[in-house]
C-alpha cells in the first residue's frame, strides 16, 4: 500500500546526513516545505529588520542623542521599512499561503511546484541582494552602503545627482527581483484555487482563508506590477540616462508618487487581507461556531480590494492637488471603512454567543480585532484632507500604519503561527511562553505605539535623526522606547517558544484544535502527498460533518444545490 | 489516516475545474498589463513635455507594413493550433514557421527604425523626454515580442523534431494566447505613440 512506501521514505529521511537534508531542502518543489522556507526567511528579516527598528528607537530616547549618525539613521529607516513590507511580511504570508491553501482546499500540491520554488527564491534573493548593499554599494569613496531614500524612494532623492554610488540601484533591483516572485507566488495561487480544489468544493464551500489569499493574490497581480514597471523606469533613469523622473529635463517627480502609491495602497491590503484571513479561520475555532456571515465576509473582502486600487493619493494630500482629486480620494478612502467595519461585525458577531476559549491564537485574534478597530479609526481621521495637511509626514501617521501592520498584521500572523504551529511541526506549542509572549507583547505594542501618536500631534515629523529638548516629546519618546524593548522581549519569547517547542513540544495528533477545515483531517505533520485519498467535501465544514453525520451542515448552508 | 474515507460522500460529485495553464496565462496577462498601462500613462503624460527636440511629429513615421506582419501573425498563430486541435501535423509547423517569420519581421522592423532615429536623427533614451518614453515603451513591447519568439522557435523545433502532437494542442494554445496579448499590446502602442503621441 502507498502509506507503507511513504513511512518507509520518511524513516529513511530522518537518518539522512546533514548534507543531503540541506540539498532536499535547497531543491524542494514541495509546497509545504517551500511554505516553511518563506516563514523562516521571513523570521530571519523580522529579526533584522526588528534590530534596525532598535537601533532608531535608542537613538531617539533623548534628545540630542549620538548613539549613531544621522547618514546610518537614514539608511535604518530605509532598510526598515523596506525589509518589513517585502521580506518580512509578504514572505511570511505568503509562507502560509503556500503551507494552507493546497492543504485546505484538498490537493496534492500547488498548480505550479516548480514555479513556486522559482517565485521563493527570487524573493531569497531579492533580500539578500538587498543586505549585500552593506557590503557592495560604495561606488565613491565616502558614499553611503545601504539605501537610504527612504522606503518610497521619492524623486529626485534616487537620481543619480543625490543619490550617488549604488546604494538605490540595491534597492531597485532587490525590488524588482523580488516583485516578479510574488507576481509568480500570486499566479500560482490564483491557479491552484481555480483548478486544484477537491471534487464537491465549490468556490461558495472553499475555506474564508482561501478565499482571502485568493483576493490577496489578484492584488498582487495589480499592485506589485506597477511597482516593477516604476522600478524599470528608475533603472532607466539611473544606468541608461533617462529622464522619466528627471525635472531637469521635464520629468515629474510626483509622478513617481503616483507610481508608487498606486503600488503602496493596494499593497497594504495585500498584507492585510491574509491577516482577516488567519482571524476568519481563528475566531470560529475558537468561538465554538461557524463564521457569522461568510457571503458576506467573502463581497466585503471583494469589496475591498476594489476601492483599494482607487485610493492611493491620499498618500500625496500634502503634495498639493487640486480640489477635485482631494476630494475624490477623501470620499474613496473614507467608503473603505464600510466593508471593514463589515468584517469586525462578523468576527465579533461569530464571538457572540460562542463557548470562547483563550487560548495564544484566539488572545492574538482578539488583540488584531480592537486594535485593528484603532487603526482603522485614526486611518478615517487620515482620510480627511484638512486633517493630512496638518500631520502628514508626522509620527502619528507612522503611529498609525505602525498600528495596522504591527497591531492588526502582525498580531494575526502570531495567531496563525500558533494555530499551526502543531500542524507544521506534529509537536503543540507551551501555552504558557504563548501567553507570556501575548502579554509582553501587547504591553510593548501600546508602550510604543499609543504614546507615539502624541508626539505627531505634538507636531514630530518622521525620519528626524534628533530633535531638540523641552518640545514636550522627550518623555513620549523614551515611553516609546521603552515599550520597543518589551516587544524584543516578546519576540524572544515567541522564537524560544517556536524552538524548544519543536524540539521538545508534546507529539499532537491530526486534529488538535477540533477544527473545521480539510487541513486537519491528515496527519500533523502532513505526508508530501498530503492526502492519502482525495477527499470530497459537500458543505464549508467538511470534518464537522465527518465529525457529526447526524447533523451535518450541507444540510443548512444556503448554497447547498445538491 | 483512518479517519480518510469517511470524507468520500455517497453523492456523485460532477467536477469540471478549467485548465490551469489557461488560468495562469490569464494571470501573467493581467500582471503584464498593468505594467504597460503604467508605461502608457507616463507616455501619455510626457507628451509634448520634452523641453529640447527632436519632437515626435518630426522623425516617427506609422510602420504600417510591419504593424500588418505583426497582427496578421495573430491569425497565423491561430490557424497553427486549430490545425493542431484537428491532428493535422503537416499544417500545423507551416503555419507555426509563418507566424515566427512575420514576428521576426516586426523585430527587424523595430529595430531599422531605432537604427534610423539614432543614426540620422540624434535620437536616444537620453536625449530628451520623448526619447525617454518611447525607447521604454516600444523597447518593452519589443522585449515581449522577443520573448515570444523565443519561445515559438522552441516550439517549433519540437515540431520538426515531430514531438508536437494533437495532445499538446492546449499547451501550445497556451502560448498562443501570449502572442495575442502581445499582439493587441501593439494595438495600444501604435495608437498612442504613432497617433495620440504625433
């Protein structure tokens, strides 16, 4: 039988030696294997990127502080930023994405296995491409290493005049390299949900989290080209001569903005939407109940990923539009807020009523559900024009994105490691160092970014390398600071955690959670096949009904046609 | 493990999913789109911008001949794999070699024309504004082009090497589907360089 053949094979796996392991895994076309390559990459940039953040956050303890020069300031933040948005965050969710999607939807593999390694390591690349800036980039002696234009690149700060050495050219590249892996992830994605879906699996029966990953990768293809085509134009400008964003020679440089935005906004839903994703499988779990209106769920993510393609100037509200435009993007900006106050309703409407269990998933889910709630709040205060003149470019515009992607994305993506953490590794996590990590984290998160609102009010621009004492910002700095330092904390946690529990963690079985969905109907961790025998599925609960044939659901889900 | 075939329903399941090659050139399509929508619209909005010449309505002539090889390999392309579709192998390597040889004759096309505007008329990427674009523009078309036929020539030695069978018919249309996108680019292009651009 085809189990034994495959026991076999794994047996001999666990006694290969060191070398022939890191081959399997350097050559893997296999989807999980490539899903935990893209976490652990992510991991690795979210401690470095997370040093860099460090290094900012103790050069602005106090005023007039020296612990490192303005030049190696500018090129933390640039590095920061860009490591966080495209090495961290977007791996690690397209880590997941990889790891869950053919799992949930009942195939054997992604569409495409051998794109899918092509796509990973483009984007292994792109960062490492990145980080050799350190070492690479002095064209001139005396010029910067690492990019240091910030991480949107505004022109004329990239042209070659003020811009010198290679340091852009790092960051255009690793861009562009890494861009045409997630064009190639988001590819594969939207081909394994349309064609790979176990028989009876309907698109109305598929998993919220495949649906979302879905609506994610379209954005991908919408959004990360743009960027690419922007980054081609860069190239031209910096090897070739040319003039795109060159006003010297009549080119614009808020044209770049555009270019960028109309990446830049859309991207922040391509982040954010996995996030719902993990909080859509999360909650319900942990609540006790199916998910509160799932047609719903499933327009309004829609929903949002349309008017997301139509609101990128609100990120240019200070660079001078006219009326019509500031208007418009105002009014875009602002309707965003109804599909995603759809979504906290449904969440918070599956919790109501539920048998709640707190376990390290559902305390991070619940900590994305309100503070998601605030940054979406403060994103409405955003929106409005008038009130962008006077703080954009401020630390509360850095509070508040800070607020979706750490407070929302994050916290969610921590409730996904631990949610399938036992699936990934066969081993559960400590539920007391999950929790330990929660608390620290949570205090380290609202240290940090519920002070650091006030000293944008307070009018602190971003990016300053030192300010000035008794401006009212010193105090709110150093809680800012501090609270940076239990979110470290928390972090270490949480890596400990992951580490010891692999090694040492309690052996689960298939199904630990007493979940829903067709992941946890094979073993943990899954075969390379995945599933032994393709499984049929007839309502969004397939192993509730396997679970309770007295009772099943395709009997009460409105789509039912059969 | 055991609990695996309890997830096999007695209802008779009729499942048709589409293919997933078509599903992911449908993709690509879409990425590729957009980044030439974003180079149309700097085009588009750089015209008239450029501060010294030469200026477009000076030295851009419409290529009509080989905007008519071009779009003719459209139909080409199509007849290649509907004779494919109907096992008609003899058929299927002409027409295929009659698309390559109309999309190499756009190439060279392309190509005599920005041998003449850097030669006789001064003009390149860094000239001025419209050079900028239009070098972009059409070199980004051109590059596509490119890349389709690379990939019709391998094609096509599989062809005359006789691995192309009736059986490969929608992997090949696959591809044909790229070369009508490439084609109805064109379409753009012409438009905005050769009429809105002049």
């Amino acid at each position: 039988m085809a189990t034994d053949a495959i026991t076999t094979l794994r047996a001999d796996t666990a006694s290969l030696p060191f070398v022939v392991k890191l081959h399997e895994w350097v050559t893997t076309v296999d989807h999980k294997r490539l899903g935990i390559l893209y976490i652990v990459y992510a991991l690795v940039f979210l401690m470095i990127g997370g040093v860099e953040a460090a290094v900012m956050r103790i050069q602005l303890i106090r005023p007039h502080n020296n612990f490192v020069s303005p030049e190696v300031f500018n090129q933390m933040f640039t590095m920061h930023g860009t490591t966080m948005i495209f090495f961290v965050v977007m791996p690690m969710l397209f880590g997941f994405a990889n790891y869950l999607v053919p799992l949930m939807i009942g195939a054997r593999d992604m569409a495409f296995p051998r794109l899918n390694a092509f796509s990973f390591w483009l984007t292994a690349f792109g960062g490492i491409l990145l980080y050799f800036s350190f070492l690479g980039a002095n064209g001139l002696y005396g010029d910067g290493t690492a990019p240091d234009v910030g991480w949107f690149a505004y022109a004329p700060l990239t042209s070659k005049t003020f811009s010198l050495g290679h340091s852009t050219d790092f960051w255009t590249l690793s861009l562009l390299v890494s861009g045409f892996g997630s064009i190639g992830t988001a590819v594969n994605i939207i081909a394994t949900i349309f064609c790979m879906r176990c028989p009876g699996m309907t698109l109305a029966k598929m998993p919220l989290l495949a649906w979302l990953n879905l609506v994610m990768a379209v954005l991908v293809i919408l959004a990360v080209s743009p960027l690419s085509a922007a980054q081609i134009m860069l190239a031209v400008d910096r090897y070739l001569g040319g003039h795109f964003f060159d006003t010297q020679a009549g080119g614009s440089a808020v044209i770049w903005m555009h270019f960028f935005w109309i990446f830049g906004h859309p991207e922040v839903y391509v982040l954010v939407i996995p996030a719902f994703a993990f909080a859509s499988e999360i909650i319900p779990v942990f609540s006790r109940k199916a998910i509160f209106g799932y047609p719903v769920m499933v327009a309004a993510t829609v929903c949002i990923a349309f008017i997301s393609m139509s609101v990128w100037a609100h990120h240019m509200f200070t660079v001078g539009m006219n009326a019509n435009a500031n208007t418009f993007f105002v009014l875009s900006t602002m309707a965003i807020a109804v599909p995603t106050g759809i979504k906290i309703f449904n969440w918070l409407a599956t919790m109501w009523g539920g048998k709640i269990h707190f376990k390290t998933p559902m305390l991070f889910c619940i900590g994305f559900l309100f503070q998601f709630l605030i940054a979406g709040l403060t994103g409405i205060m955003l929106s409005a024009a008038p009130f962008t003149w006077h703080l954009g470019n401020s630390y509360f515009v850095v509070a508040h994105f800070h607020y979706v992607i750490v407070g929302a994305i994050l916290f969610a993506t921590f409730g996904a490691f631990y949610y399938w953490f036992p699936k990934m590794a066969g081993k559960m996590y400590n539920e007391t160092l999950g929790k330990l990590h929660f608390w620290l984290f949570l205090i380290g998160f609202h240290l940090t970014f519920d002070f650091m609102h006030i000293p944008g009010l307070l009018g602190m621009p971003r990016r300053i390398y030192t300010y000035e004492p008794g401006r009212g910002w010193d105090t709110l700095n150093l809680i800012v600071t501090i609270g940076a330092f239990f979110q470290a904390a928390g972090i270490l946690v949480f890596v400990a955690n992951l580490l010891w529990s692999y090694f040492h963690g309690e052996t689960v079985g298939s199904d630990p959670w007493d979940a829903w969905t067709l992941e946890w109907s094979t073993s943990s961790p899954p075969p390379v096949y995945n599933f032994a025998i393709t499984p049929e599925v007839r309502s969004r609960r397939p192993l509730w009904d396997l679970k309770h044939p007295e009772d099943p659901d395709w009997k009460y889900e409105y789509m039912e046609r059969s | 493990m055991s609990t695996q075939p309890a997830l096999i329903s007695d209802a008779n399941i009729t499942w048709d999913l589409p293919p997933r090659g078509r599903v992911a050139m449908y993709c690509l399509i879409s990425a590729e789109s957009a980044i030439f929508t974003i180079f149309v619209v700097a085009y588009l909005f750089y015209v008239g911008k450029s501060l010294t010449g030469p200026m477009p309505k000076d030295v851009l002539h419409a290529p009509i001949f080989f905007t008519i090889c071009l779009l003719s390999s459209s139909l080409t392309i199509h007849l290649a794999v509907s004779s494919l579709k109907r096992a008609k192998t003899s058929g299927f390597p002409l027409w295929w070699f009659l698309t390559l040889a109309l999309g190499a004759t756009f190439l060279a096309g392309t190509a005599r024309e920005w041998h003449r505007l850097i030669y006789n008329e001064g003009l390149t990427i860094q000239t001025n504004l419209f050079g900028t674009t239009y070098y972009s523009l059409v070199g980004l078309h051109a590059f596509h082009v490119t890349v389709g036929l690379l990939a019709i020539t391998t094609v096509l030695l599989f062809a005359l090497l006789g691995y192309v069978r009736q059986e490969h018919a929608e992997r090949v249309d696959v591809l044909a589907l790229y070369w009508h996108f490439v084609d109805a680019v064109w379409v753009i292009v012409f438009t905005v360089v050769y009429v809105i651009g002049r």
